[in-house]
C-alpha cells in the first residue's frame, strides 16, 4: 500500500512538473510575443527619430535658403533702393534750392529793372516749366518709391507669412510626435504592468494551486503555506520584485518540503527494509540450527539402526523412515519460507532501488525547473531593464526633439 501510494504520489508529482513545465513554455511565449512588440516600438521610434532628423534638416535648409539668401537680398535691394532715393531727393533738391535761388534773383532783377522784356519773360516761362517738369519728375520718383516699398513690405508680409506656417505645421507635427510618444509610453507602461502584473499572477495562481494540493499531506507545510501566502498577499502591494523573491523562496521551500518528506520515507523503507533483513537473518540462522538438528537426529538414527537388532529392524527402520519423512517434510517447508523471504527481500530491494531512482528523477527535474525559473526571472530583469533604457533613451530623443523645436519657434517668432 505504501508503494502504490508513493507511486501515485510520484504520478501526481510528475503530472504538476509536467503543468509547471508547460507553464513556463507558455511564459517563454509571452516573453517572445512582447520581445517582439518591444522590437516593434524600437523600429517606430526609429522612423519618429528619422522624422526628427528629416524635420531638422527642413528648418535648417528653410532657415539658410529663406533667412539667409532672401531677407539678405532683399535688405540689399532695400539698402540699394534707399541709397538711390536719397541720391535723388538730393539731387532734386539741390536743383530746386537752384532754380529758387535763381528765381529770387530774377525776381529781383525785374524788380529792379521795372519791367521786363518779352524775351525775359519767355525765358522765365522756360525756365519754370523746367522747374514744375522737375518737381513732377520728383513726386513720381517718391511715388514709385513708395510702390517699391508697399511691395516689398507685402512680399516680406508674406515671407513672414509663409514662415509662420511652416512654424505651425512644425507645430502640429511636434504635438503630433507628443501625442504618439504618450501612447508608446501608455503602451510601454501597460507591457510593463502587463509583465508586472498579469504574468506574475498567473505563476502566483499557479503556485498556489500546487500549494493546496500539498497541503493534504503535510501539516507543517499548510501552516508555511499559509503564513507565505499572507506574506506574498502583502509583499505584492509594496513591490513586484518582492514577490518574484518570495515566490523563489516558497518554490524552494516546496523543494526542500519534498526533499525532506522523500528523504523521510526513505529513512522508513531502510528501516522496513533492515527489519526485513533482519528476519531473513533470523530465518537463515533458523534453518541452519534446524539442519544442525537433523543432522544430529541423522546421526542418532544410524546409531539406533546399528544398535538395533535384526528382529527390530522392521519396526525401527518403519520409525525411521517416518521420522525421516517429517523431518524432510519439515525441511522442505522451512527451505519454502527461505525461499519466499528471500523473493520478497530481493522484490524490496528492487523496489528500493527502483524508487530511489525515480526519486533522483524527481530531484533532477525539481532542479530543472529551479533553473528554468532562474532564468525566466533573470530574463524578465534583463526585459524590465531594457525596457526602462529604451524609454529613457525615447524620452531623452523626445526632449531634444522638443527643445529644438521651441528653440526654432523662437527664433522664427
């Protein structure tokens, strides 16, 4: 009975190694799938960083082909014009200053003179016309200043306009690139929570479905149970490493539970096994004393036959040979028992080894899974941190990214 429990024990035992193989399959899956969505963000943040670059590159190539080649241009064509103008402002003036100047003079003259000859005056009219033709080549020339400079006012207007687009579409794209960056970072948040959370909950769950089942066989390991489970219930509030430590030293417990528990039922069937041992001893020292004695009795029966005489050799050598039948009868009996003792000595014995071995199994496979749960958390580390790097390293980009944009805004403003 104790051998068929020990093998359901170990069916049980390999049916729940079996479960926790598969679940950690299942993890390796999980840790595969968000592999892949983490490779997926990086290639996005890629092209956004690409979008940066691209939309740096257009604010330098706007800024040095607008700034630096039209304004300069145009603030030449200005400096040009202006320098003109006032050339030809002082010019009409000088000439006007002249024509004034003479005019006083010939003003004067006639004045002086009380009169003027016909030829005077038509060299006066002459000479006025000359001064309105100069005074209206003057108001044109302002006149088309003046247009040159609405015109280049309006097309610096609408260089100005046209940057102030450029600086909102610069502005859209930048609230665009912050609206994705908070959805990858809600996205990369809710893989994190997801890892953090749902992952770790799911080996709690199952840790604690092979706890209830090993809690009918141990009293001890219910009251450890249970004081783990309160531990793992409020350490899982304070810190998710927390409870991944906890889980590896209650999967430790579990093993060493186990390992003590088969050890104990080893100790037990050596005990059995010496004991059994020990009445085939007794059963080998037996036989030997009982074929002591029918050797004694071999011998004395000669002797009888010998001392007998031949009237009694009927009757004694009848005695004797019903002696010597129950006296082999009995012999065969005892070799029987020999016999029957040593098969089930030997039936033990490979019971024993058969149990040990599968027992070694057993531990081999409770190390695997301790290396595999090792390494699934050290796994989930080493995601936990490059995950944590790449947001930082995303979040680093976006801030550049921002810095340079209002650096660019305020310049165009």
């Amino acid at each position: 009975e104790r051998c068929e429990g020990l093998i359901k024990s170990k069916i049980q035992l390999e049916a729940k190694l079996k479960e926790t193989t598969e679940r950690l399959e299942d993890e390796e899956e999980i840790n595969a799938e968000l592999t892949a969505k983490k490779r997926k963000l990086e290639d996005e943040c890629s092209e956004l960083k690409k979008d940066i670059d691209d939309l740096e590159l257009t604010l330098a190539k706007v800024e040095k082909e607008k700034h630096a080649t039209e304004n300069k241009a145009r603030i030449e064509e200005l400096e040009e014009e202006i320098e003109a103008e006032r050339a030809a402002r002082a010019k009409v003036e000088k000439q006007r200053a002249d024509l004034s100047r003479e005019l006083e003079e010939i003003s004067e003259r006639l004045e002086e003179a009380g009169g003027a000859t016909s030829a005077q005056i038509e060299m006066n009219k002459k000479r006025e016309a000359e001064f309105q033709k100069l005074r209206r080549d003057l108001e044109e020339s302002t006149l088309q200043h003046e247009a040159t400079a609405a015109a280049l006012r309006k097309k610096q207007a609408d260089s100005v306009a046209e940057l102030g687009e450029q600086i909102d579409n610069l502005q859209r794209v930048k609230q665009k690139l912050e609206k994705e960056k908070s959805e990858y970072k809600m996205e990369i948040d809710d893989l994190s929570s997801n890892m953090e959370g749902g992952n770790l909950e799911k080996m709690c769950r199952t840790l604690e479905d092979q706890l209830s089942e090993l809690k009918a066989k141990n009293d001890e390991n219910v009251r450890q149970l249970n004081d783990l489970n309160a531990q793992r219930a409020r350490l899982q509030t304070e810190n998710g490493q927390l409870i991944v430590t906890e889980k590896k030293s209650l999967f430790w417990r579990i093993s060493i539970n186990l390992t003590s528990f088969t050890l104990k039922f080893l100790g037990e069937f050596s005990r059995q096994l010496e004991e059994k041992e020990a009445l085939v001893s007794q059963l080998t020292r037996g036989k030997q004393a009982f074929t002591q004695q029918i050797e004694e009795l071999k011998r004395h029966v000669e002797e009888e036959v010998k001392a007998k005489n031949a009237l009694a050799h009927g009757v004694q050598s009848a005695r004797h040979d019903c002696d010597l039948k129950k006296l082999a009868q009995r012999l065969q009996e005892a070799e029987e028992s020999i016999e029957a003792v040593n098969s089930k000595c030997a039936s033990l014995e490979k019971t024993k080894q058969r149990l040990q071995g599968e027992v070694e199994d057993l531990m081999i496979d409770v190390e695997r899974a301790n290396s595999l749960a090792a390494n699934l958390d050290k796994k989930q580390r080493n995601f936990d941190k490059t995950v944590e790097t790449e947001k930082s390293e995303i979040q680093t980009a976006l801030e550049e990214a921002e810095v340079k944009l209002l650096h660019l805004s305020t310049y165009y403003y």
